[in-house]
C-alpha cells in the first residue's frame, strides 16, 4: 500500500547499525535495519527512541562506514516486541550517499542485501 508513495528505492536488510545522540541521550546504541533506501530506513531496537528523535547512524556497507542524520517519522511494537521505527535521512555527505546509492543499485533485486 505505501510502496506507490515511496520517493526511493528500498532494499530489505538485515545489517547492524550503531545509533549516537551525545546532545539528547536516551537512546540505544544498537539497531538492526530492516530496510533501507536513499531517503532513509526501517530499523528494530529493543526500546522506542520516539518519534522526532534525531541522532546519527552509522551503516557499514561492505567494510566502509556510512553516517547519516536521521529523524524518526514513526515507531511502532511488532508482534515479537521489536520497536519498529521509520526515519528519514536529513543530512547525508556526497561521498557517503553515492557509497549508499550504489550499494541500493547492486541489491535491487529483492534479495537481502548483508551490509556487514
């Protein structure tokens, strides 16, 4: 249903990501992303961060890092008492979205992409 509204391509993951927020605290350092696109991500922790939350990820696509500002859009529990939470890329570097955007190209196939 939401996928005709998507502004980007989306790859299904399941890769580790690290979380900082040094300013806001409160956060957890870990995440696994289940999604990812060049307008941002889908990602599971074990606590909700809260929706408006900005902090930076950090992605390792395939041995190099990948940081980016982020801002959660929504969060929700899922059935195995995972917070699901959507948020945006709101400053990505050039050199870190074209590293990103050719990862996505590569794994547009559908099948998981292992970004670790």
């Amino acid at each position: 249903m939401f996928e005709a509204k998507r502004r980007f391509q989306r790859i299904r993951t399941d890769a580790e990501a690290k979380i900082s927020a040094p300013i806001m605290g409160g956060v957890p350092e870990r995440a696994r992303v289940g999604e990812l696109g060049l307008g941002g991500c889908l990602f599971y922790t074990e606590e909700k961060i809260g929706v408006g939350r900005m902090f930076m990820l950090y992605l390792n696509l395939n041995g190099r890092e990948v940081s980016a500002v982020v801002k959660v859009l929504y969060d929700y529990v899922n059935d195995e008492g995972k917070v699901c939470s959507g948020a945006e890329f709101l400053d990505v570097e050039d050199e870190d979205l074209a590293v990103l955007s050719g990862f996505i190209d590569k794994h547009v196939s559908g099948s998981p992409a292992f970004l670790n």
